[in-house]
C-alpha cells in the first residue's frame, strides 16, 4: 500500500522537528487523511543544528499543525500542511552559555542524542516496506512526485530577536509555498525530461517588522511605529537537475520582488537599527559567532577576516582565536564539520535543506557504505551546485521621523508617542544579487536605478517644509542620483526570474560567469551604469588554484595541496552616477539631526579593537615559505569611481548649528530658550557650487595582514615586493573639479556658475604600513608616505564675489540664530549675479592666483619625519576688464615666476604677461624639511638611535621672481 511509504516520510520530518508525538497516534490519523495537533513544542537543538545560525532559541511554539493527505489523488493532488500560528523567539548566542537558556533546554541534550541515533537507521526503515504490486521504479517516482507538490501554508507566524534592550519582531500573516508550472502559475508538476527543472513559488502576505526598546524588566514602555508594514511579496524558486536520478540539483535560483517597500524609522529606532546592521556585518566578517571556549570558528567565507596566511605555519597561535587560515578551514579533514560555522558555510548548509535533505544525505551515506567516497564529508567529490539569490523592489521608500512624547489625561493611561516626518529617502529599481559556487567562488552586486532625499515637515521648531507653505517640490529635495524607471526601463530586472526574457523563462538553462578575469570584463563600471545609472556595487570573492587554473574542483586535492596552490582575491568596486546635492539649511540641519540620534545610545561594539601585541614567532621562516610568499599574496581591493558631481552650499536661511555641534564633538549644548522666528525663504539665494567630472579611488590592503607582516618584519633583509605588501596603498585622483558661485531664482532653478576656482585635476598617493607595532626598531622603513600632484591650480575672485563668500561663511559660522536677508545686501548680489546684456559704469578688477607643477611629498619614518616638495611657477596678477567696447581686458602681474627680469626697468616689461620660455624648465622653487620623532618608540629603543637636529632647505631660482604694485603701474 502507499501508506507503507508516504507515511514514514510524512513521520519522520513532523517527529524530527516536533515533542512529545506519539508515532502510533499521528500513524493513525495520517491513515485517516488529515492530521489535526495542537500546542506544539519544537525541538529547540534541532532547530539550531539544521539551521546552524549564531542565535539560540529561546523558545518556539506551533498553535495548530494540519496535515492533509489525499491517499486516493496522490498522483494529481498535493499534501497540504498547515500551520496556525507559529511563534519562535531568538537571542544571539553567548559564547560562554550552554546550548539554551531556557527551561524547555533540559531534554534538549537527550532528545539530540537520541535523533543522531536514530538517523541513519531511519533510512533504512524508510525502504523496508515492500509491495509486490507496487514496483520500485513507480513507489520511487510517485514519492518524487509527492515532494515536489507539497503545499506549505503558514499563518500567523511571528519571529522575534532580543538583544539588550532592542526587540525586533517579524509578523507574516500568511505565507503559502507551492509547485508552478513554467509560466508561474499554480500546478502539480513533477521533474521530467528533456526539461528537469521544477518551480515554486512562496506568497507571502501583511509582512510587518517591528522594532521597539524594553526597559530593565524586559517590558516594553510604549511601542514605535512599525518599520514594516503589511508588505507583501513573493519569492520564486527554480531548480535545475542534470538527469533524473540527481540527489541534488546543478542550479539553485532563490529570488524575490516586492512592487512597493514603506520603511519607516524614528529616531529612537535609529541606533536600533544601526545595531542590528552591525550585527550583520559582525557576523559576515566572523568577529561574532557565539562558538563556545575551545570551538574553533572557521572563516572560510567570512572574507577577510581570517588571520593566516596560506602557506605559512608561523605558530601564531596566541595572536587570534581564528588561528587556522581559510583554506584550512574548508578543506582539513582534521577540523569537524560540525565546527563549520562560517557563514557561507551556513548559507550553503541550506542546499541540501532546500531540495531534500534526506536524498542527499542518503545519496553520500549510500557511496561511503560502498566505499565510493571516502567518510570524511569534506572529501566527497559531488558536485557543487550554482546558487543565486536575488532581491528586488520596484520602489521603497524610508520616511525618518522624530518623537515626542504625549501626556495622558489620565494617570493610569499608557504613555503615548507622537512622531513628526522629518527626512524621507526614496529609491526606484532596486537589485541585490548574490552567485555562489561552493567556498571558492561568491559576487554580490546591488544597484539602483534612482534615488532622492527630500525634506519632510519642520524641523527644531522650524516650520521651513510644512504644507502651508505651498514651497515647490524642488526645494525639498537635497539629494537625487540616476534615472528616473520611466527613462531607464526595467533593467534592473535583466536575466532574473521576473524577466520574461530571461533564459529560464523561455526554456533555456542560463549561463553563469564563474572565473574571476570574465567577471571583470563583462561587469564593468559602464555596464553596471548601462543596467542601473544610480549605484553600482559589485564585490567579487575568489578563491583559485595556481596549480591547476583548468579545474577549480577543490575537493580532489589535500588540505595541503590546497593551502599551498591557493589563491585569494577580495575586489570591491563602487560607482555612483549622476549626483546631484543641494546643502541648504533645511538638510544640513536635519542631517545632523539624525547623525545625533544614532550617536544615542550605549551599546558597546560586537568586535573591541585590541592593543597590538608583539610577539616573536616560534619557528624561523624557511626560504621556501618566503618564496611561496613572493609568488602571490591575497589582498584586499577597493574602488570607488563617482561620476559628474555637483554640491551646492546655500546660505543658510536659519541656524541651530550652536545647539547640534556640541552634542556631535561630545560636549553639553547649552539649555536655554530659543527665539525662533517664522520661517520666510530667502530669493534669491546666493550659493557655492562644487562640480567634479569623474572621482577615482583605489585602496589596498594585504587580506592576511598579521601572518604577513610579523613574517617580513622579522627578515633583516626584507624584498621589496614583499615590503610594498605589507602597506595599505591608497590612491586618488580627481578629474575637472571647479568651484564657484551661483544663485537660486525664485523659480527653485540656478543661475549658471561664476567660476572661483577653475577647472583643474590632482592625484593623490598614500600608502601607511600594516601592524606599526611590529616595525618599531626598523628605523629605515617608512611608516608612512604620501605624494600630492597638481600639475594646475588657479583661484580668482573680484571684491563683491569676496564679499559674497565672506557673508555665506558667516551665515553658517555665527554662534546665535541669525537671519539671512539682514546680513544680505541686495545691491551685492545684484554687482555679482549681473544680468545678461547690462553693462556697469566700472568693472571691477580680478585678483587670480594660480600655481603650476606643485609636487608635496611626506614621508614619515620611525626616528624622523621629513617633506619635501617643488613649485613650477607662481603667478598673482589683477585682471581688468576693458571699460569701452573694443577694449581689451588689462593683466597686471603683482607676483610672477620664473621670469626673466632683464628688462625689467622698462614701462613694457610690465604691461606684458610673461610665461615660462619652456616647460622643461627648472622649477621656481624647491624646499625640504625634516624633524626628528621623540616619541616613545624613540626613547624606550634598546638601539642606539643617532639623534638628528631639525633642518631645512629653500632653493630659489633667482633672478627668476618678479614683484611689482599696482600704484607703479602707469596709463600709457
């Protein structure tokens, strides 16, 4: 019969996960074709040793579980469970607690046990019944059927997480997973040829995310607003087999769409907030994992944050408790796999969970009694399926809010809370998509295709963006970058589940790039721009064979082999498009405000910076450890590229800043009254703009920076190419930046920019040595360096656009609220915002500055520190514009050089501009300079240290510098 089959299976995962079930019972009911069970208490251990998550349950309860099984349509219709109300709460797991805390913990140990016991014979007692009227090959394929069609509906479940005070709670109050057919609609399925691929979808319904503060005795006073409410989304999921009789599929995509995302945060929810964004980073760079004293934590993918370098055993023991390297970590067969909670490592436990964990754990346990495989899992050689998660929003919105508490009428009645709208940051064309093969290979990319901030409501008292103001939309926006969806389209879609044109969609198996020098060249910054036109991050983790660049198959080779032909990358690339932002007094001080509100707190960091300690290593590297070295080194890169960028500073037109600044730099604010008058936006407002064409930034460090520098350091003689990886690089240029001013019309737009500073380009160069501590008696290695390069720079300004600079300064700088228009004079504006076609009586002069060929280097050392540098030429002179027309603006130099002043004493030489015979020659001025260090590192030195007297050198090419004054210059 197909009970003899369907029920066991059924038993065993309700048994796995569920209390106190009497078999004989639930065999019973199953029989009958609905299973009703009502409080019920989960299996806390289980629970965390199939998730493998760095949080332990507090408790967890199921209301009702339904089980509805159609014996006779088993073939056509699917198993149904359902489950009412199903409530778990978490905490992050201590490292020094027992498995739980709570008082359903104390059958846990027993109840594990007794579940390892039983696993593997539960296998086996799943294939005992036999029929004879019932072939293997149909009981096989009709199971198959059966769990690929279950249906799961979940109502009322309810997740919370606790952590000193903050309590975050999920509520959902529906979420309902089935089997689909190709174009996403319901369906029974089965996985069959030439396709073998089988879809579900996951709706889920009113998700809503609270976050709220309890006080001492855990209760909670009065509650936020929601950061969630009632979203709902959907999650499509798609599995892809290589033939019939795959245990676990080739393909794994895991993606989901929300059409509209409403966050919003008060200001007591901000440090809330930022906290658990914390954790997360904690947990992905493995700072925190709640393993127990003596439990190693491996660091596989929590990228960066492993302390060993591969190939080099130094008997670091004491430096780090994560003292084994990556590679170790994933392939020692010394290490136990129980042990392996990195948390990619956790994420790629889900694989099996996700299509059926007891195929694939039958499928390895069936090859290791035959002796196919050996019993080391690290060792099997399945192969690995490609994983992609997505997550994607049409729009999201994020409304930041201030509170106020409300008093009662009544003494007994709960405390209420008011909040007012403040901030509010919209974001159009969301996506976040991860590509995982195995440990060797993850990308993460995310993007927008539009995102803007705009102020909301008042601010400090101040009534600047209420609605009776009947203020334009384009004023309350002080932030905008990319596109808009109604130019850009559904890109941000491409190649993903919910793209009709996408491979999977049309019937065709996608292709993934799995190589890192692909990657690079097919995902560029362009690309991402093409695809996005806002926000583009793309960070790209490798981990690749030297050996055998051919076949990236770890798992065939020894945990030697593998630390040794190992080769890490870590890549990080960043561009922003278009970006617009306007820093007027509404969004300065709300800005502040915020940054205010998530400095409120006391919550101590999940990862405390040590003290360096210096201690020599046990054993001498060997040569053939440093050559290894010199081979490859992983490293760690960052690239930031930012594209066309305008950031104008207005007037403010009110200042609070005596009341924020204290509180930021972490002094009192000083209480008293404030007097502040009804708002009145100021046109025209005068204001500073600064454009960049293109921004470029690169910076570099050694991912292994410990085991790499306490070996170089101990060298006498370290190589070079070893010594520059031991610095963390830095790298800067900037392309076509200019300042200057400008001037907002009534109309909300800007008048065209009045250059102050023109159009120049600069680079910068730094580079700063890992682990000082470590260099303190290596007197010749610099600790730190840094060269600046400006081949150009030119600033001018006439006397009324001084001015105009001088009252915009002193509008932000004044210690007391001030108004804008009695500081304004309006004769000013009018002298520098001159309208087109008007000609003034007098013009008046230009003082311009300009430099050429500067070149600055700062070199750092642990006895001295010294800087040196070159001037091409120099130049200061007054322009004055022709006051008739047809005459020809006059330049009279005030300071030039190099020059030649042979001709000095004639009345031509000084009407003349005089530039340089040649680039190539020698440089107007050339200084050095060095000071010695008398720091600690100085004076406690076992070494003698020659002390060195402070010096300085000035070379000047003489006759090469020309001064003149205005009052000798004569009117030919």
């Amino acid at each position: 019969m197909l009970e003899s089959y369907v029920t066991p299976l059924l038993m065993s995962y309700v048994n796995k996960y569920i209390k106190n079930l009497k078999p004989t019972d639930l065999q019973l009911s199953l029989w009958g074709g609905d299973v009703v069970l009502s409080k019920l208490d989960l299996k806390l251990d289980v629970l965390e040793q199939e998730l493998k998550l760095p949080f332990t349950f507090l408790s967890g309860h199921i209301h009702e579980l339904r089980i509805h099984v159609p014996w006779t349509k088993l073939g056509s219709e699917p198993v149904v469970i359902t489950i009412n109300t199903m409530e778990c709460i978490l905490k992050l797991r201590d490292g020094d607690q027992d498995d739980h805390e709570s008082g359903s913990s104390s059958t846990s140990r027993s109840v594990s046990e007794s579940s390892k016991a039983v696993g593997k014979p539960r296998r086996l007692q799943q294939a005992a019944p036999s029929d004879p009227d019932l072939p293997p090959g149909y009981v096989q394929s009709l199971i198959r059927r059966v769990v690929n069609n279950v249906n799961v509906l979940v109502n009322n479940l309810i997740l919370k997480y606790v952590e000193d005070d903050i309590v975050l709670s999920v509520n959902i109050t529906s979420a309902e997973c089935y089997t689909v057919d190709d174009v996403w609609e319901r369906a029974f399925m089965d996985v069959t040829a030439p396709e073998l691929v089988l879809r579900r979808l996951i709706n889920f319904s009113d998700c809503t995310v609270c976050l709220d503060k309890r006080n001492a005795s855990g209760k909670i006073e009065f509650y936020q607003d929601p950061l969630l409410y009632k979203c709902s989304f959907r999650t499509r999921l798609y599995f892809s087999y290589d033939n019939i009789n795959s245990k676990i599929p080739s393909v794994i995509k895991i993606q989901t769409m929300v059409d509209s995302l409403k966050l919003s945060i008060t200001d007591q929810q901000l440090p809330m907030f930022i906290r658990i964004l914390q954790l997360i980073i904690a947990l992905y760079y493995g700072e925190i994992g709640g393993h127990k004293e003596g439990e190693r934590e491996p660091s596989c993918h929590a990228r960066e944050a492993g302390t060993n370098l591969p190939g080099l055993d130094m008997g670091m023991e004491n430096h780090s408790p994560t003292h084994y390297s990556s590679q170790e970590f994933c392939m020692n067969p010394g290490l136990s796999a129980d042990n392996n909670q990195g948390w990619v490592s956790w994420a790629w436990s889900f694989v099996p969970a996700i299509v059926n964990s007891d195929e694939y754990e039958e499928g390895v346990y069936q090859q290791r009694e035959t002796g196919s495989i050996p019993n080391n899992p690290q060792q099997h050689t399945l192969k690995e399926p490609v994983v992609s998660i997505g997550f994607y929003c049409t729009k999201a919105a994020v409304t930041f809010k201030l509170t106020e508490s409300q008093a009662e009428s009544s003494y007994y009645s709960p405390q209420k809370v008011k909040s007012r709208d403040v901030l509010g940051l919209e974001q159009e064309g969301i996506s976040i998509e991860v590509l995982m093969k195995g440990e060797p290979f993850f990308d993460c990319q995310i993007g927008f295709v539009g995102c803007r901030a705009l102020c909301l409501k008042g601010i400090m008292g101040v009534r600047d963006f209420e609605d009776n103001m009947n203020r334009p939309e384009e004023d309350a926006v002080f932030f905008s970058c990319g596109d808009s969806l109604s130019s850009k389209g559904m890109t941000y879609l491409t190649n993903s589940l919910f793209d009709y044109r996408s491979p999977e969609n049309n019937g065709v198996r996608a292709e993934f790039i799995l190589d890192s020098v692909t990657h690079k060249e097919t995902y560029t910054a362009i690309a991402g721009m093409q695809r996005f036109g806002a926000f583009y991050l793309d960070y790209l983790y490798t981990m690749e064979s030297s050996s055998s660049k051919d076949s990236q198959d770890f798992s065939v080779l020894d945990a030697e082999e593998v630390i040794r032909t190992s080769q890490e990358a870590s890549i990080k690339r960043l561009v922003v498009g278009p970006l617009d932002i306007k820093l007027h007094s509404g969004a300065v001080h709300r800005i502040l405000k915020m940054v205010i509100c998530a400095m409120d707190h006391e919550y101590e960091p999940y990862c405390k910076s040590q003290q360096e300690m210096v201690e020599e290593s046990c054993c001498p590297v060997t040569p053939e450890e440093i050559s290894r070295l010199e081979e490859f080194i992983p490293t760690r890169l960052t690239c930031i590229t930012l594209l066309q960028v305008s950031v104008t500073v207005s007037m403010a037109e009110f200042n609070l800043l005596h009341l924020l600044m204290p509180v930021i730099i972490g002094c009192k604010a000083t209480p008293g009254l404030v007097n502040i008058p009804a708002f009145q936006p100021l046109r025209p407002l005068p204001s500073v703009q600064f454009q960049v064409e293109k921004v470029n930034a690169e910076h570099s460090v050694p991912m292994y920076a410990l085991e790499l520098v306490s070996t170089v350091s101990a060298l006498s003689q370290p190589p070079d190419n070893l010594l520059h990886q031991c610095y963390g690089q830095f790298y800067l240029k900037v392309f076509g930046f200019q300042a200057g001013l400008t001037c907002q019309e009534s109309t909300g737009g800007f008048l065209p920019l009045i250059p102050v500073i023109p159009t120049f380009s600069t680079a910068v160069h730094g580079k700063r040595i890992q682990m000082p501590a470590y260099w303190s008696n290596s007197f010749s290695v610099p600790t730190t360096e840094c060269i600046v390069e400006l081949p150009y720079f030119t600033i001018q300004a006439t006397r009324a656009q001084t001015h105009l600079l001088q009252a915009i300064w002193q509008s932000w700088t004044y210690g007391m609220l001030i108004s804008a228009p009695s500081i304004l004079n309006e004769n000013l504006i009018n002298e520098v915002y001159k309208a087109p076609g008007v000609k003034s009586r007098a013009s008046s002069p230009t003082l311009e500055g300009s430099l050429q060929n500067l070149e600055v280097k700062f070199c750092s050392r642990a006895t001295v520190k010294c800087a040196s540098g070159t001037v091409g030429a120099v130049k200061v002179c007054a322009r004055t514009p022709g006051s008739q027309e047809g005459v020809k603006e006059r330049l009279i130099p005030l300071i030039q050089g190099p020059s030649d002043t042979k001709e000095l004493h004639m009345r031509q030489w000084l009407n003349e501009s005089r530039k340089p015979e040649s680039l190539l020659a020698p440089d107007l001025l050339a200084f050095s300079m060095q000071v010695p260090r008398q720091g600690d590192n100085c004076r406690n030195s076992d070494s003698w240290i020659p002390t060195l007297p402070p010096s300085a050198s000035l070379h000047l090419g003489l006759p090469r510098l020309a001064l003149s004054s205005l009052y000798s210059q004569t009117t030919p």
